[in-house]
C-alpha cells in the first residue's frame, strides 16, 4: 500500500491534518496500535519483553513502520525503497522480538 499514491497521500499525509492529531491516534488504535498491542502482549507473556514496557514498545514498532511507509512514499525509487524497508523492518523486528 506505501507505493499506491492515494493511500500515501490520505493515510501518511493528509490525514492528521484533517481529522486532528487526537482523533487520528484514536482511529490507528482501533485499526493498527491496538492489533500490534496484543501481538506484543502476547511476546510479553512468553518473557521476550518486560511486562512495563509492552505499551511503548507496541508504539516504537508502530513508529518505525510508519517512518519506513514515509520514507518509501517519497523515495525517488519507491519500489527500492520498499524493497529496502521491508528486509530492515524485517531486521528489526528479528532483533527486537527474537522470532
């Protein structure tokens, strides 16, 4: 979806603009954070990560997706830049989670 240029332009860009930081957050809880909340509970229950840290972790990961859709989204080369992004966050979330 980070190469279709509409869903860059009204989910990346314009959206918090428009609907408000507040409400924006409110919708990516029902839609994104909080499926990636439970998904890092549950690494949480298997002792990979600290029980008092599994809410900022699920928004780390959440941040860093989000910063990698940006970066594929303007990139001169998007399908590069995808290609790119998905092995590091591949990467990262090997390293982070150990899975």
């Amino acid at each position: 979806m980070a190469l279709d240029p509409a869903v860059q332009r009204i989910t990346l860009v314009d959206a918090p603009g428009v609907v408000g930081w507040s409400r924006w957050r409110e919708i990516d809880e029902q839609h994104t954070l909080g499926t990636l909340r439970a998904t890092v509970r549950r690494i949480t229950r298997d002792g990979r990560i600290p029980a008092d840290q599994t809410d900022i972790v699920a928004n780390m990961v959440l941040a860093a997706v989000s910063e990698a859709a940006l970066i594929i989204a303007r990139a001169d080369d998007p399908v590069a830049a995808l290609r790119n992004g998905l092995a590091a966050l591949d990467t990262l979330l090997d390293r982070l989670f150990g899975v």
